[in-house]
C-alpha cells in the first residue's frame, strides 16, 4: 500500500458540512393494543414497542434526568447546538464523518462533500464513504425480530449521483458527462476495507469532459471553479480527473501546480483504491470567468487569481528570455568584429537615453468566421496614431505561457467576440480592452467578457459595428432582420444564432469610426507608461 507522506491538518471552517439526514429518530407508537396471533412478527412488534416505551417513561426514576438527556442526545440535537445554528450559513457548512452532504442548490453545479473514511472504486464508477457510526439498539432488535437485516457489509445508508461539471443546465452537455455514485456503507467493526494509496489529504473530484479544447469553457467550466473550489486547501489536495486528457495536463500543468502538490488521478484508468480523509466532488462557479470575493474565504478574488497566472507563468517565460538572450548572444559573437561592433555598442547607447515608450497593442486575429476582413487598415492605422502593433494568432496547441508573455506586456488588446477573448484575463489590470461585437452578439458579448473584464480592472470599450460592417450587409436585404432587428432572430434560438452570426459573418471595420476608440485608448495608454500616474478613462 502506498502512503502519501503529506500530512494535511484541518483548520477549524474548512469544508466542514452539516448534514441535516445525519440525525434520526425512532417513533414507537405506545397507544396500539391490538394483534392477530397468525402475524407473529406483529405481536412481536407490539410487545417491544410497549416495553420500550415502559423504559422510557422509567428511566428518569432509574436514572435521573441527565441520563435521559443524554439518551436524546444520541438522536436529537442538543439546546446548544440550535442555540449556535445559523440559518444564513451556506450549505454545506458543517457536518459529522461518515456523511455526504450535497448542495444542489445551483443553476450551474452540484456540489458534493464527503467525510471519514473514503474510498474510491473506479470499476463501478462509485466513491464509498464508510461510516461507524452505530445504529440505535431498538433498530437492530426489530431487525432480528422481523428477520429484515441485511447483510451489513452490502448495506448502503446513503446514495447520491452527480455529474461533476459545471453546466447543470444544459442537459444534453450533462448527458455526456461521466456519472458517479457516492455511497455510504455501514462499517462493520474488524470487516478489512481495501485500500491501495492512502492520502493524508483531501480530494477534489471533477470532469475536464464537455466543452473541453475551446478556451473560454476550460477557464470558465474548468480552471477557475477548480481554483474556487481548492485554493483554500492551500496546495494540499489531490485531484482526482474524470474524463482525464493528457493534453489538457500539459496545457495547464503551470497552473495546477500551483494548486495541488500532488500529481492528479486518472480516476477512469487508475484501478488502485485511493482513501482520502475528505472529498469534495463537484466545482464550486460564481460567475462568468470571476471570482466573487463575498463567496471566498479570505475575500479571493479574480484579482488573486490573475496574481496565480504571474507565479505560474513566470518560471517558463524566464526561461523563453534567457533562450532568446542566448540566441541573440551567440549571433553577436558570429558578427565581424571591428567598427561594426564599435557601432553596434554606440547605438546602443544611444538607445539608453530616455525617450517616451510607445504603448504596446496587440491584436488577437481570427480565421474562419468572424474574422476582421481589413485587418491591415487596423495595423497601419494604429502605427501611424503611435501604437507599437504585435499581431497575436493563437490556436489550441500554442502554448498559453507565450500567449501570457505577450498580452501581461500589452497595453491595449484588440479583438473580434469569440472564446478567444478569454486572453483579457493574461492582461494587467488597468490595461484597455477593446472587443469588436458583431450583429446578433452584444448581450454574449457583454455577459461573457465584458463584465468581467471590468471586474479585473480592465477599460474596458465594446464596439458595436454597424449592419454596414457586418458581411451580412450584402447577404440580406438591407430591411431583413437580420440586420435591422437582431434581437428578434437571436430570440428564436441558439441555432438561429449560430448559422447567422457566429459562424456565418465576418466584419470590416468602419475605420473612421473605429478611430474614435482607438484615439481614446492611445491617449490613455500614453499617458499611463510615460507619466506613471493613472489618467481618467472616459
């Protein structure tokens, strides 16, 4: 058996939950007096019922009243335990071991918690929690008597089923994702439980299935529920993948390591049985691509997660540095040496004079639909205002560190609505985005990127282009809704969507217009770099 040498001490609020199905009760009825002697299991019932009751109206005199309150006490909870009950805590808020609470509260999520002695078994695509906890004496007397006990081992005193990804809503997504049972088991004192790797630290169960390979899903549905959900643990967690994808390891392996000190669990293809002390299964979601410090322990916020992505990103675009120094090194030392070197250094100190920086503008380029049509006018425009222009053209295998690099050294980001303007989130706060919001796309575009690039800090400036910028001008007649009433086609459906204005139109800048935005970002950015203060954005 292997065993984690971690050790991870519980802090008093941490992920303990309540669970309100912990506590039961047994009610004999005192008041039944008849029974048919051919239903010998009835009669039996009768009497015991009547006994017990006879017990209990004797035990203060046998016992005193503090040993009938402790008798309660194992069914019911204590005046001071509903004395301290916050009826505005969460759920989930606090709970004993041996139970799974789930909060199923969410549009978005469901949220299991699981606590005592868990254990995975990826077979039957199950997480048992096995609980000690006894059951009352009557209970199991009635068994015998009625001759309904179970085999202790096989019995389940709780079972619930989630799909640990974070679109709730949207059932046929759901559908394809993986189902697991969380079940609790009876404990039967000396019964051996098998257990492969022992794990002095909490798991954190979830799906990197569904929309999975578009960016936007992978930092909304993924990576930052996941932070939600675990930067509390400070490090010492395990995460246990369903749907596990190597790539999607490697693409955001700087990110998890700076959340877990463990490698993640393949739960599907790993057929050892892990035993955790705790498990949440299930990713906690706030909002679109934020973190709502009023739901976080210690007030987190979107602003910590961003200072995440520098610590995470730095180790890899320091070493991308030192190899382009290198490079540039070894290309100094193969040039004739003489006056052109004697040259190159008095230039170079003449580029160590003081001068005013240009602001950096990047543009975030797309192929296929939505693609800017006169990307080049953009280009020469925004050089001649005083912008040093950097075209970025990302796709799914380029590596976000470069991606990072680029856009944490820019001052203004430019780029068309799509789930690459995800990236705002590489961007310093204070920095300016401009989104190009074609027809049909303004409330996606807001909602998706737009607030929250506000609530990073961004300036944040949505361009609404005009039916005349919009490829669609010279597919439709100039009074078909398509371009009078958008909103009124976008009503219909997503899939009128879709084929309309997501994959079927492409935009031309109105760039006399467009200069108007620009001119407010260059002014701005200018100001900001060579003035080290922070000028009003209007």
């Amino acid at each position: 058996m292997v065993h984690q040498q971690r050790f991870h001490q519980w802090r008093k609020g941490e992920a303990h939950i309540f669970d309100d199905e912990e506590h039961g009760f047994v009610v004999l009825d005192c008041a039944s007096s008849g029974f048919k002697r051919k239903k010998p299991k009835l009669f039996y019932l009768l009497l015991i019922s009547l006994v017990s009751c006879s017990f209990v109206l004797l035990v203060p005199e046998l016992f005193g009243s503090s040993s009938l309150s402790l008798l309660y006490s194992l069914g019911v909870d204590s005046e001071g335990a509903r004395e301290n009950y916050d009826a505005n805590a969460p759920p989930c808020s606090s709970m004993s071991n041996g139970t799974i609470c789930c909060d199923r509260s969410g549009i978005r999520t469901d949220v299991c918690i699981m606590k005592g002695d868990v254990r995975t078994h990826s077979a039957s695509s199950s997480v048992f929690l096995y609980s000690s906890k006894q059951t009352s004496g009557f209970v199991d007397l009635f068994s015998s008597f009625l001759g309904v006990a179970e085999d202790s081992d096989d019995e389940e005193l709780q079972h619930e089923k989630i799909r640990p990804y974070t679109r709730k809503w949207e059932s046929t997504t759901m559908e394809t994702i993986d189902e697991l049972d969380l079940v609790v088991k009876k404990d039967i004192a000396g019964t051996h439980h098998r257990c492969d790797v022992w794990h002095n630290v909490p798991a954190v169960f979830f799906s990197t299935g569904g929309y999975t390979g578009n960016v936007y899903h992978e930092f909304n549905d993924g990576i930052l529920p996941l932070y939600i959900t675990s930067q509390h643990f400070e490090k010492e967690v395990v995460f246990v993948i369903l749907e596990y994808h190597n790539w999607w390891i490697t693409k955001y392996g700087n990110i998890l390591s700076h959340l877990t000190n463990y490698p993640p669990i393949d739960f599907s293809r790993d057929k050892r049985t892990h035993c955790f002390p705790e498990a949440i299964v299930g990713l906690k979601i706030h909002d679109e691509l934020t973190v709502d410090p009023l739901l976080m322990k210690g007030k987190k916020s979107i602003l910590d997660f961003r200072h995440l992505l520098d610590h995470a990103y730095w180790p890899r675009i320091s070493g991308l540095i030192q190899d382009e120094e290198r490079e540039m090194q070894l290309k100094l030392n193969q040039s004739p040496s003489g006056p052109v070197r004697v040259q190159s250094m008095k230039i170079n100190k003449q580029d160590q004079k003081p001068r005013l920086k240009k602001p950096k503008l990047v543009i975030l380029s797309r192929s296929g639909s939505r693609a800017l049509l006169n990307e080049d006018c953009l280009i020469k425009m925004a050089e001649e205002m005083g912008f040093q222009v950097e075209v970025l053209r990302p796709n799914r295998t380029t590596e976000l560190a470069k991606i990072y690099r680029v856009l944490n050294s820019s001052d203004v980001m430019i780029g068309v609505h799509g789930a690459a303007m995800t990236h705002f989130l590489f961007m310093k706060p204070g920095s300016v985005f401009i989104q190009v919001v074609p027809l049909g796309t303004n409330w996606a575009a807001d909602t998706y990127y737009g607030e929250p690039a506000r609530k990073l800090g961004l300036k944040y400036i949505g361009y609404e282009i005009l039916p005349r910028e919009s490829s669609l001008y010279s597919e439709y007649d100039k009074a078909d809704p398509v371009l009078t009433d958008p909103k009124s086609v976008t009503d219909k459906g997503w899939e009128y969507t879709k084929k309309i204005y997501l994959d079927g139109q492409n935009v031309s800048l109105d760039m006399r217009r467009f200069r108007k935005r620009l001119l407010k970002a260059y002014d701005y950015s200018f100001s900001k770099i060579n003035w080290h203060g922070m000028p009003i954005f209007r």
